[in-house]
C-alpha cells in the first residue's frame, strides 16, 4: 500500500513496477493508468521471517530464479536506478544487479535484527543488500541506525515515513457516547493487543469505556484473535471490547476514538498508526522507544509510556479519561506535529535521494 500510494500522488520522478509472479492483484490494481507494472519470474512465499530451515532454502531458491527474471527485464537494464521496495525484493534485487553498476535503493521498514527478519533475511540483508545499495530509505532514524553499520561509506541514507494518506486536521465535534480508546494494527501477538487489554481492564474494570481493537489477522494469525476474544469475555469486558476487522477508512476509525494507543512489545520501526493518529488530532499514547518517539513529545503533543509495562498503561489511560483538558490540549497539538507530510511531499522527498544516488554515481 505505502508503494501504491507513493505513486499516486503525482510524483516527478517515473517508474515501472517490476512484481513477483501472482502478485498482480488486489492492491496494485489501485496503481494510477499511467504507471506501468508486470509480473515476472516465481511466486513469493510469504512468512519468510519465522521459516524453517527447509522453508528458508525453499525462500532462497525462488530469490535466485526471481533475481535471474528480475536481470533480464527490460525496465532494470534501461532504468536510472532501481528501486526495491520490500526486504524480500531487496535481495533479489541486489542478487540480480550482482556486477552491475547500476544503483540500488532499497525501503527499510523494518528494524536490521534478527527479531524482526529472522535469521535468514537477516543475514540476506547484512551481508548481501545493504553492502550492495548505494542508498537506503528507512521509515525512521531509528530504523536508519540498525541499517549504518553494514552501509558503504558513501551511500546515501535518509529517513522518510511511508505515505499513509496523512491530512493533518483539526478534530471536530465529538460524538456522544462513552470513552473510546483504540488501536490500529494488524492483529499480531508482538503489536501489543493483549496487553493493552489487560492494561484496559486494569484501569477500567467497572464502567462504559470502549476499547477497540481494530486490524486484520494475517500472516496466520486468526487464533491469536480469537484469544483475544476470549480473554475479553475472561476478564468481563465482552460487551465493551471491539474488534471489527480491517479497517478501510481509517480518518474515520480515528475521528470516532478519543484516544489512539500504540504498544508494541518490540520496538516499532516507525508507528504508521501514530502519524495517523497525530495528523487525525487524536490523543496518542505511545510506547517511548523506537520510531514513535521521534514523533510524540511527551506532554506536548501525546503521552509516552515506559514499553512493556502493563500498570504504567493502565495509570496513563486511567489520567486521560480522568482529565478531559488534557486530551484536549495534546488533541489540539498533535495536527501541527512538525514533519507531517502528506503523500505528494514524501514522494518529492523520495525523488530527492533518487538524484542524490544519482549523483554520487556519476550518473
């Protein structure tokens, strides 16, 4: 979705979307008329961060045959730069352009450690993508520091968030009802939904408050929501825990909740949901470690929690639903959270490292 809605938002810079086998679908048929786009080469297995040591060969041989389609295509061997916008594009990309001078940018989003790529796409990413690419876009500083150590002396690295249609705005009239505090994240057990549910029923036990957990569960994991499910009737929150799935129209989600948590068990690379959540005017609460503190200032524009602490979670929604002048005094900041930017200006922003790359190749 962030390369679909990079490409549609008119930027001045061309491309040719080069794609896997079979993934012509779905989201890229959202791709503007003018962008061309093909698939070549084998299907991609999905899940390449948790596979086995039979499932990473298996992994490693479809990126051997995708990078020897991806080599031939005509729109690698006549473009300016190639850009790879997946880790798993990434290194069939740099195995494909093994002997060629022509430049590499690869997307980060995710952090370079084993936690979040496994062991295999780490080593893919360490030792073979990154000394390859003459340049890196993470969606973070923080990202951008586990990326430095295995980057060349002279490739260029600059943190840009991933467009994800921000339109910082003002908040309007609240809609009547009880306290509504969400989450916007696909439903995974390391994005911090359980917690968060037994940080809500610690705070509010007895009341009407609402909690929605909002995402889908892909990546095979619709057991781990159900759980989740039953943990809220467990603890006798089933009538005031919601979960309705994915969520298209996300303005609206966030215009309807009075508070936006992010909780993630691990470091975040970036918190697209808190850009989200700030550009909506909803109160944030985010843990304070990885790419969401670059963004939330504690007391200024949301609240910061210490990470993976289940009372410190309950006491700061508990303080928020106790004092409405709070949420509206850090809803009325976070719209002019400095470096919001729409899709158009991170596409301009992406079209700057491009001719930088460019340029330090001679090119």
């Amino acid at each position: 979705m962030a390369l679909v809605r990079l490409l549609a938002a008119d930027p001045d810079w061309d491309a040719t979307v080069l794609l896997p086998d079979g993934a012509v679908d779905g989201a890229f048929d959202a791709l503007p008329a003018s962008v061309p786009r093909r698939a070549r080469g084998v299907a991609q297995q999905a899940g390449g961060s948790s596979a086995s040591a039979l499932g990473a060969l298996g992994i490693g041989t479809r990126l051997l045959v995708q990078a020897a389609a991806t080599r031939t295509d005509p729109a690698v061997r006549s473009g300016d730069l190639i850009v790879a916008n997946t880790t798993r594009s990434a290194g069939y990309a740099a195995l494909a352009l093994t002997g060629s001078r022509r430049p590499l940018v690869v997307h980060l989003r995710d952090r370079i450690d084993v936690e979040s790529l496994g062991g295999f796409g780490h080593r893919l990413m360490t030792r073979i993508v990154l000394p390859r690419a003459d340049g890196v876009i993470a969606n973070s500083q923080a990202t951008l520091a586990t990326a430095a150590p295995y980057l060349r002396p002279d490739a260029v690295g600059a943190a840009i968030p991933s467009p994800s249609g921000l339109r910082p705005r003002m908040r309007g009239i609240r809609r009547p009802g009880p306290l509504r505090i969400g989450m916007l994240a696909r439903i995974d057990p390391w994005k911090g939904q359980e917690l968060l549910l037994d940080a809500f029923a610690l705070a509010f036990g007895k009341g009407d408050e609402q909690l929605i957990l909002a995402g889908g569960a892909p990546f095979g994991h619709e057991a781990f929501a159900e759980s989740l499910r039953a943990r809220a009737e467990e603890l006798g929150l089933g009538d005031r825990v919601l979960m309705p799935g994915h969520v298209s129209d996300v303005d609206g989600a966030l215009d309807d909740w009075d508070i936006a948590v992010q909780y993630s068990l691990r470091p975040e690379p970036l918190g697209q949901n808190v850009l989200q959540a700030l550009a909506a005017g909803t109160t944030v609460v985010a843990a304070d470690e990885g790419g969401p503190v670059e963004w939330v200032q504690h007391e200024r524009n949301g609240l910061l929690v210490p990470a993976r602490d289940e009372r410190a979670l309950a006491a700061t929604l508990r303080r928020l639903a106790d004092d409405p002048a709070l949420r509206a005094r850090l809803s009325d900041a976070a719209p002019r959270t400095p470096g919001l930017a729409d899709d158009h200006e991170i596409a301009r922003l992406h079209g700057e490292v491009f001719r930088e790359v460019l340029r330090r190749r001679g090119r």
